[in-house]
C-alpha cells in the first residue's frame, strides 16, 4: 500500500460524535448535588477551622477541635453522644439486619403464598414520616393513655410493662427498636433482591447434590449474598451516625432522659443552633459535624478498601 493510500484512509476515518447530551443530562443532578451537598460540606468544613475572636471570625487552625476533646463539660457531652450513637448501630447490626435477612429468606421461598402482601406490609413503615412514627410509638408506649399495657395484659405480661422511654436504662434500647421496626424493610428488600440474583444453575447443582431448604441457605445462599450484607452494613453505619429526627421527634432535642438517647446528631444540634438557655455556636456545631464526617469517612473507607476485597470473591 502507497503513502497517498494510507493517506486517503485515514482521511476517510469518521469522526467520534462528541456525546454532548450525556452533560446535559448529567448537569441538573451535578448542580443540584453540588449546591445541596458538596458546597455545605465544604463550608462546615471551613468553619470549623474558624471561631469568634473579639466579635468578628477569625481562623483558629484545630483550637476547635482541641477545645472539643479537651473542654471537661464539651468532651463529656461528646462521648456521651458517640457511646449512645454506638450503641444505636450495634442494636442495628444485630436486630435489624439479621431479622431483615430471615424475613427476605422466608420471602424468597417458593409457593409461599400472600408473600408480596408480606414484603409491602414490612416495607410501608419505611415510607412514613420520622414525625409520624415518633408520635405514634409514643401514645402507644405511653404508661397513661398507651395501649401497650392493655396489649401486653392480654397475654399476661403486663407486669413487664414500664415507662420505657422515661427511663434512661432503657430509653436508648426502646427508641432504636422503634427505629429497627421502621426500617427493617431495607436490608429485607435488598437481601430479597440478592437472593433473586442467584443464578438458577447453582441453586439447582445444590439441589442435586441433596442440599436443600435452609441447608441451603446457610451454605449457598449465604455466601452468595455476603456483598450486599456488606453494603447493608455500610448503610447502616451511615444512616445511624447521621441520625437525629427520630429522636428529636420522640425525645426531643434534649434527649432525654438526661441524655441517656443524646446521639451526635441532637448534640449537633443543640451545639450549633442553641436549645433553650443554651447559645448557639455554630464553629462548634461545625466542629463536631466535621468529626462526624471523619467518622463515617473512616467507617466507609474501612468497608471498601479492606472488606469488601475480601467478599469479592462471591460475586459472580
């Protein structure tokens, strides 16, 4: 082949279409996540490196963050926020995620019959209002006008029953099963979904080699399954350590009883826009929102970076 040949057939090559479109469509949701998360998080995070010297801003560097773990009363109410925080995901982990994963291995069994009536009953909860589940768990756990006394005397227990809420042994314990029956239906519907994705082929070869039922589960399924356990676990470190509606609608913003429910999220809160006696500092409300964001960042960066290497090996 000549010069001029080679010539003429790279000139005859068609151009690439610049795919101008895919920016248009990605440009509202990039704007609007932007303005909505990206610049916030910014600012809190500059924020937090600044503090009100002599009445006007002035940049302090981490003196912030040196008078939150140093300050007695600020350090105090912080790890009082964090250890009720922890405990408001371990109670997660260990009832809302197991029982989310039986209901979806139920679900998912052949010829069960009403099992799309099941898995929406289970689910509507999610899509209520924070305010309204508050209220409601709070007249039916009300020792004066609940119906839970009468429902517990009914099967002989109402000698268990107590103001659970008004205690601060068993307020925390109360208000994360409150939110475990609200949001039970996500790792339900996602481990359902998993469970679905399982090709037909493996399920069969189990079959044929006798294993079957919850055998099965335990020693095909499972493993199968253990990415999205792993992202169901994310999300739930992320949703808990960003908690605070339900609280604040049940307990308010004081999380009572003497603090026994105070999460970081209601201790943002009360930090950055004030409660009460209490005067608003918003340096300090966006230095705690910035360990926040540490701590979620280390608990996200630990999932991808070492676990999930780990349980790749199960997926297909």
């Amino acid at each position: 082949m000549s010069q001029s040949d080679i010539t003429v057939t790279e000139t005859a090559t068609p151009k690439r279409p610049v795919r101008w479109h895919i920016a248009v469509f990605l440009a509202p949701a990039f704007v609007v996540y932007t303005a909505v998360m990206i610049l916030p998080l910014i600012e809190t995070l500059r924020l937090s490196l600044f503090n009100v010297v002599g009445g006007e801003l002035a940049f302090v560097g981490l003196a912030n963050f040196a008078q939150l773990f140093g300050d007695p009363r600020l350090a105090a109410d912080f790890w009082n926020a964090f250890s009720n925080n922890t405990i408001f995901f371990l109670i997660h982990m260990a009832v809302q995620n197991p029982i989310g994963i039986a209901l979806a291995a139920m679900l998912s069994l052949p010829g069960l019959r009403f099992a799309a009536f099941y898995r929406s009953a289970i689910f509507v909860p999610t899509l209520l209002s924070f305010v309204i589940v508050g209220f409601i768990w709070k007249l039916i756990l009300s020792p004066i006008w609940g119906i839970a006394p009468n429902l517990m005397d009914l099967v002989g227990l109402k000698s268990f029953f107590g103001p659970w809420l008004g205690k601060p042994e068993s307020a925390l314990i109360t208000v994360s099963l409150i939110s475990v029956w609200q949001y039970v239906g996500i790792p339900m519907m996602l481990i359902y979904a998993a469970l679905l994705n399982i090709p037909d082929e493996v399920l069969e070869a189990a079959e044929i080699d006798g294993i079957t039922g919850w055998s099965q589960f335990w020693k095909i399924k499972l493993p199968l399954i253990l990415p999205s356990i792993g992202i169901i676990s994310v999300l739930t470190f992320v949703g808990n350590f960003n908690a605070f509606d339900l609280i604040y609608t049940v307990q308010g913003a004081l999380a009572g009883p003497d603090g026994s429910t105070d999460i970081l999220g209601t201790l943002l809160y009360r930090t950055f826009f004030g409660f009460q006696n209490q005067m608003g500092n918003p340096p300090m409300g966006a230095t705690i929102a910035t360990v926040m964001f540490l701590i979620i960042l280390a608990g996200v960066s630990l999932y991808l970076f070492v676990i999930q290497r780990r349980i790749r090996r199960y997926q297909f």
